[in-house]
C-alpha cells in the first residue's frame, strides 16, 4: 500500500463533481439494496405523463432510464453538478433546472404525474405533494437513520440524538401530514467496505453533510488514526442504510 501523505494527496485532487463513484474502484465498495431502484425508476418513467427528478445530482442515475415521458424535468443545486446533469440528460430531452433545493419548486400545481429523487439531501412534503397532479405518485430511493456513522463519528465523536435522523417511519408520517398516502415501504442496512485512506478523503470532500467542513488539514491527525486502523485490519466497515418509498397524492 501507498504510504498515507501520497494517498491523502491522491483523494484530496480527485474529481469530486457529479454522483458517479467510480473512483472508488478498488478502494471502497458499498452492497446495494435488494430492490434495484434503478430498474424501478426505469419501468415508471415509461409509463409517465409528465416526470420530476428531485435533486439529480449529475443526472447518472436518471440517465439510465431507456425511456422518458414527453415533459420530463429534473433539479439540481451544485453548478458542477447542473453542468453535468445538462450535458448527459439534455440530448435525452430532460430539462434540468438550477434550484436551491429550498421551497417553492419552480413549477406550477399539479404539473407532474411522477415525481423521483435518489437520495434527497432536503425533503419538503408540502412542495412535493403540491407539484404531483392527483392520482400522482412519489418514489424515491432515500438514505435511513445513522448511515455510514461508524465513518462519520471516528471523525466526530459520538451522535446519539443525530442517529434518528431520517429514520422512515418519521418520513412516513411527515408524508402522511402533507396528504400522502402511502403505497409502499422497503427498507435495507447494507455494508460498507474502505480500503485506503484515499477513499476516505474521497467520499467526505464528495458528501460534504457527512463530516461538514472537512478539510485535510483540519482532520489529519484523525485521517491518520483512521489509515493505522485500514493498514492493521486490511479494511474500515461502515453500514448504510436505504429506504425505498412510494406515495400517491390522492
């Protein structure tokens, strides 16, 4: 293995624009959840009048989709992101909007029959349920309570109270109070395996909430510790957790 400043320095200059993680090959792999979101996605989009992508990121899994619906949108608030989701997704005839991720959402009531997102960062029910037309349904690929925390409080220290954050029942009832109704609710705690300490660096310059205002320099002696324990036990296991929901406005 490389020694750590050389690995430091490789994740500190990699690319981090996008949601494309295929940098990690070799150094870290995530198991994935059992009901194939993607694919999922892919068979509503077919079906669709009118689709919004919430928070795209750079577009790659939406991108996977073999067919859209006529009027077919998707948000992003990161400009290297928005110039990524543009050119992979404007020649598929998504439109990508530069948004805030705040409310309101640049579109009129009832402007969709789909609504998607993988992975939101913000959830705003209200806005949600005012942009699906009736009978339109919501369905997305969300990240559960405590996921990854066993990376996030080597670096932090413990987070109890921070552990219930996004659990799915208390996403359910929030849906609920907006007038969702639920259709369905799966849920996964899936393994994670880090390599190097490249990937470290990596993954929290690229997911920027999980350690806020991380830098190398301000976490090096940590990033240390971290990269003794990768090189005694070959390998740092984190877990994520997933949920996969689907709601209809009624």
């Amino acid at each position: 293995m490389q020694g750590f400043d050389e690995l430091v320095a490789l994740g500190d200059g990699a690319d981090v624009s996008g949601w494309d993680f295929s940098w990690l090959e070799g150094r870290a792999t995530e198991e994935r959840p059992p009901w194939r979101y993607s694919r999922k996605l892919a068979e509503r989009l077919a079906v669709a009048q009118a689709s919004l992508d919430v928070q795209t990121g750079g577009g790659e899994v939406l991108a996977q989709a073999e067919t859209f619906p006529r009027t077919a949108a998707a948000t992003e608030s990161w400009p290297p992101n928005v110039e990524k989701a543009t050119q992979l997704l404007h020649p598929r005839g998504v439109v990508v909007v530069a948004d805030p991720d705040e409310p309101p959402l640049p579109f009129a009531d009832a402007a969709f029959d789909l609504v998607t997102s993988r992975h939101p960062a913000t959830i705003w029910w209200d806005e949600l349920f005012r942009v699906l037309a009736p009978g339109g349904t919501y369905f997305a690929q969300h990240v559960g309570p405590a996921s990854a925390f066993e990376l996030i409080e080597f670096f932090l220290g413990p987070l109890p109270e921070a552990r219930r954050g996004r659990h799915h029942d208390d996403e359910v009832a929030a849906a609920q109070r907006a007038g969702f109704e639920l259709v369905d609710l799966r849920t996964a705690r899936t393994r994670i395996e880090i390599f190097d300490i490249a990937a470290v660096v990596y993954l929290l310059r690229k997911v920027i909430w999980w350690v806020p205002g991380f830098t190398v320099d301000a976490y090096r002696d940590r990033l240390r510790d971290l990269d003794a324990v990768i090189r005694r036990d070959g390998v740092f296991v984190a877990h994520s957790s997933r949920h996969l929901i689907e709601l209809r406005r009624p």
